[in-house]
C-alpha cells in the first residue's frame, strides 16, 4: 500500500475546458482546472487554475498558481501565485504571495511564517 500512496502524490488531475464541476473536490494528488468548479476545492498538494479557469468556491491547499478566475477564499499553505490574468475576489491565508502586474486581487490577505490551518 505504501507504493500506491507514492503513486497518488504524482497524479495529476485535470478538469479541461468545457467542463463544469458541482459540488467539493478532494484531492491526493496535484490538480489543474480549466474548466468551472462551483464548490469547494481541498488538497495536500498543488492547485493550478489555467487561463480559462473559474471557481466559485473557497480553496484549501499546499502551493496554488491562479491565471484564472477565483470567487472565494484561498488558503495556502506555503505559495500563492497570482499570475497576471488572474482575478480573485476574496481573501487569502498563505505564508508566501507572489502578485504579477495586472493581476487583480479584491479582499484581505494574512500572511505568516508559520502557517496554521484552521479548524473547520
């Protein structure tokens, strides 16, 4: 079973253009979204939101690249990349950020050294 869980880390999940998402994903593995997700996303790992991207829903994860769109509330564990398409509106709980120019960001940002995850 050990060699699956090392598999699982290295899986790369894809939501491509077209396709819309109801309800929360979780997720072992890294993640793209090019498509639309209304609910909730949650991973150990990497979260990338592609050009034509959207979710409507708050994000839970280790490192996140936005060049889409995001309506809700991101928490990072350790980098949040706003790339310079982005569009988020809400607020953000990460230990690094990292904005390009262009990128738009509408809400509040907490930054620490030390993340902790809040209890839900």
């Amino acid at each position: 079973m050990g060699k699956n869980t090392e598999v699982e880390s290295t899986v790369i999940n894809l939501v491509g253009v077209g396709t819309e998402i109801k309800g929360d994903i979780v997720s072992k593995g890294d993640f793209r979204i090019d498509g639309i997700l209304y609910g909730n996303f949650y991973s150990n790992l990497k979260l990338v939101v592609g050009p034509s991207g959207k979710i409507e829903g708050n994000i839970v994860c280790k490192d996140c690249d936005i060049s889409g769109i995001v309506k809700g509330n991101i928490e990072a564990q350790e980098t949040l990349s706003l790339k310079a398409s982005s569009n988020v509106v809400g607020d953000l709980k990460v230990k690094r950020l990292s904005i390009e120019p262009d990128a738009e960001f509408t809400g509040n940002c907490q930054m620490s050294k030390t993340y902790e995850q809040e209890e839900a």
